[in-house]
C-alpha cells in the first residue's frame, strides 16, 4: 500500500467533510490517520490516506480538482516507506499549558526550550481568547520527554521560563496507564 | 490455574453484559485463579476483567501495589465477585488504555473515590472505599462487566504505543 499525507484548507462551510471523504472513497482510498478541526473560519483537514494500486501523484488524475473549484487548497505528499508508522516513544507524557496575556514569543520561547533537550511535541494548540483591549494566550501541548529525563525536571525549566515570561505555566503527567 | 489469552475488540464478548455468579463454587475459584494468572503474566497489567479472556461472569481481579501510581494507596490484590459501585464522589480524569483496545488510549472521566461491594475469593461480603489510581483500575474493570470498553466513555483520543513497564 502506498501512503500520502493530504492536506485541505478553506473557508468553513458545512458539507466539507463528505465532499472530501466522497472523494476518496470514490477513488478507493483508505482513511489510515486523520485530524480535522477549525482554526479561525478556516476548517483545516490533515489525512494520511492509502491505496493499493496509485502509486504516485500523478495517480489521482485531477481526483481532487473539484475540490479545488470550490474554493478549498488541497496538497498531497507521497510518503516514503514507512513514513505512515507511528514512531515508538519511551519516555514520560506531559501535558504544559501556558497561558497569559499575549505577547510575541510564548511559543517560540517553550519550544526551544523542549527542542533543546530533546523533548518532542506530539500535539499542540493555541488560541487567543479574552478582549481585544485585554487578550489572553493560551497554548497547551503534548510532549514525550526523553526516556532518561524526569517531569521534575521539565517542570522547573517551565517555572523559569515563567518569569522571564511572565505567563502561567502548569506540567503535569498524561503518561497512559494501562488496565 | 492458567494464563488465558486476552479477547481484543471487535470480540463480541466483550460487549456483552456478564451474568451474576450465584455461587462461589471451585468453577468460580478457577475463573479468579485465571484471571490473576493472566494479570500476573502481563506484566503491566493492574486489571483483568472475565469477558477479557473470554467468560461471561461477574468477576474481576485487581491490583495496584505493585504500579507506580497506587502503589502508595491501595488493598492490595483484589478478587471481586459480583462487584457493584455503591457509592462514589469526585471527578478524576486519566488517560486510559485496555489490553483488548491495543495501541489506543482515551482521556476518561471517573469518580475519584468510590465505595465497592463484592463477594471475595473466600466468599465473604466485603466493602471497600477506595480512591485514586486503584478506584480508577476498579472502575475500568466493572465497565467491562457491563459490556462497556473505555471508548465507551472517552472525551479525545490518541494512539499511543504501550511501553511494557513493570
């Protein structure tokens, strides 16, 4: 089976999801992973799709033109063997939320401060909420910390960064158990 | 006594609710034999529940002592006859994940503390308050009896690939 990432963005309107999934069903895809949700009044969908005789782009033959037409981008990347597998993480999950009074930088200051040591976010959000004369950023995120390093330890990189930003950070386990 | 395999959705039996043990009789004893063998087998596991491997009866065993979360607040090793939640205050929310839904786990809202009552291995009427990680395990269990899996109840989704921790 041939894997691709599709991509499609456009202005929200109900009728999106079925005219894309008709779309792929029609051609015979398979939906393997997906994630769908609104971002501003864009409704934006991420798939990883897979079919057992297209083996490139070029396969689909203006399969998702129509979609185009109607106002939505569309992108398709032809994945690498093995580029559909979901990664096996060892460490600890933790969940950081960040919130404050917005500013440039809260994402960019947290992020490199994970990517530095290693930790790799596996989900992320933000959203601007509060007034226009008051707005309030908030961000939470997944991360799985490398197998040798302890939620201690990212929780006070945290609390440091806290001042220097003058925002609320909390970290806490999401790590999964299993019954 | 015996290690059994464990029944992994789309399995009808585990949506099946199970039937009242009338009697604890040497064919229930086995089942809970069972069900410790397999727990204890797993390694990781702190639950099993009897239509995970495959029997249709009110029973489950669990065991939290020896998992980092509960190993400072728990009875230890549980075997539950005809268990029943009587009682239960608070929220808890934690991300679950079942032996018979492999490589998926949910965010699940339980009660932090609930109170249980069951008939034990030695046939006694017991009752029990119990809170944290160990009223979770509890809780996930009997949804199993119900014919109830985690997906059941959960808020968000996210695939995970299980560590095998001990």
């Amino acid at each position: 089976m041939q894997h691709f990432a599709l991509t499609i963005i456009g202005r929200d309107r109900p009728g999106i999801v079925s005219q894309v999934t008709e779309i792929l069903y029609r051609t015979g895809c398979n939906i393997a992973d997906s994630s769908c949700s609104i971002l501003g009044g864009q409704f934006a969908m991420i798939l990883i799709i897979a079919h057992s005789e297209i083996a490139d782009r070029d396969g689909f033959c203006g399969a998702f033109l129509p979609l185009e037409e109607t106002g939505l981008s569309v992108f398709l990347r032809t994945l690498k063997p093995g580029g559909e597998k979901h990664p096996h993480m060892e460490g600890e999950i933790c969940l950081i939320s960040v919130y404050g009074s917005d500013k440039p930088g809260i994402v960019y200051r947290v992020s490199r401060e994970l990517g530095e040591r290693q930790v790799n976010i596996t989900d992320l959000n933000t959203k601007l909420i509060g007034t226009e004369q008051r707005p309030v950023y908030v961000m939470m995120l997944e991360a799985v910390l490398p197998p040798t390093m302890e939620i201690d330890e990212i929780s006070r990189i945290m609390n440091n960064l806290k001042n220097e930003l003058q925002v609320d950070i909390s970290v806490r386990s999401i790590t999964p158990v299993e019954l | 006594m015996a290690v059994r395999p464990i029944r992994v959705y789309p399995d009808p039996i585990l949506k099946q609710p199970c039937a009242v043990i009338d009697h604890c009789d040497a064919s229930a004893d086995a089942l809970l034999q069972d069900l410790i063998d397999t727990m204890l087998d797993s390694g990781h596991s702190v639950g099993v529940a009897a239509p995970q491997i495959g029997d249709s009866r009110r029973a489950v065993v669990v065991d939290v002592s020896k998992s980092k979360l509960g190993r400072d607040n728990n009875h230890g090793l549980l075997t539950m006859i005809n268990p029943q939640i009587i009682d239960r205050e608070g929220t808890h929310t934690m991300r679950e994940g079942c032996m018979s839904v492999p490589d998926y786990t949910g965010n699940v809202e339980r009660a932090q503390s609930v109170v249980v009552q069951f008939t034990d291995r030695d046939g006694c009427e017991r009752v029990i308050r119990t809170t944290g990680f160990e009223a979770v395990a509890i809780q996930h269990e009997l949804d199993h009896l119900d014919g109830l899996l985690f997906l059941d109840r959960v808020s968000s989704l996210k695939s995970d690939v299980f560590r095998r921790k001990g």
